[in-house]
C-alpha cells in the first residue's frame, strides 16, 4: 500500500505540474477557451487531447499485465458506477459542474492546484467545493458497487 502510495503522489505531481505549466491554473484561459463567440483559445482542447492520449496508452499497458484485463487490479478496489446510462442525476450534477467551471474558470484540479498560490480565488473555490461535497455527503451518503455489481454502502467520513 505504501509503494501506491507513492506512485498516486508522484502521479498528482506530474498533474499539477502539468497543469501549471499547460496555464490550466489561469481562469482566464479556461473562460477565453469556453467563449467560442469571441477570441476563442483551442490550448485546453489540446492539453485535453494529450491527457486522453497518455491516459489510453498507460490504460492498454497495465489492463494487459493485470488479471482481469481491466486495469483494475487486486490491490485497488473495483468501484463501478451503479449503471451505464444517464440519469437526471448524471445531467443535472453535469449542468452544475459546466456552470460552476464557466462562471469560476475553475474545475477541482485547477482549484486545487492553484490553492498554493495563495490567492483568494482558488481558496473561496475549494473551500465552496468542500462545502458541497460535505453537503452531498450528508443528504445523500456515499454509494458504490463493489466488482460483483453489489451495492456497497459506506459511511460518511
């Protein structure tokens, strides 16, 4: 568990880093890229690209190595979404999320990267962020489904 440890750290390192480096960290460029009326910046669209892009080539090297062959491996437990299809749920935290990221020009990774600036900003964003998710938790608990598709019920931490 130590060894994953690590390597979840390190993995969060390079994130934010690449974050930082790609100006992801910058509201303005995430706004001036959701804008398609005016100026519009296509750079996230490529930072998005290449993350797809590493993501599927380490995701077809390790679900080859792991029993299973789905990358999910014995000592990570499987959690799967309760089911495939779209729900009201699914749309309306989507629209919150879209409407939160456009108004802020924040998503949590950004945010949370941005936090050691220093800056207002991404402080009153994380802390609103944990704020919700505290409140999700309350009124509705966390759920998941272990591998076998049963329902696994875990207290709020």
């Amino acid at each position: 568990m130590k060894g994953q440890s690590v390597g979840v750290f390190v993995s969060g390192v390079i994130f934010g880093a690449g974050l930082g480096l790609a100006g992801m960290t910058q509201p303005a460029k995430v706004i001036a890229f959701l804008d398609v009326t005016e100026h519009w910046d296509a750079s996230l669209a490529f930072v998005m690209l290449g993350a797809i892009g590493v993501h599927a080539t380490f995701l077809a090297l390790f679900s080859r190595r792991v029993p299973g062959g789905d990358g999910v491996g014995a000592q990570a437990p499987a959690v799967r979404a309760k089911s495939p299809t779209v729900d009201l749920r699914l749309v309306i935290g989507s629209a919150i999320f879209g409407i939160g990221w456009g108004m802020a020009g924040f998503c949590p990774g950004p945010a949370v990267v941005s936090v050691v600036t220093g800056w207002r900003t991404p402080l009153l964003f994380v802390g609103a962020m944990l704020v919700g998710m505290g409140a999700h938790a309350l009124a509705f608990g966390r759920r998941a489904e272990d591998a076998g598709g049963r329902a696994v019920e875990r207290a709020c931490s």
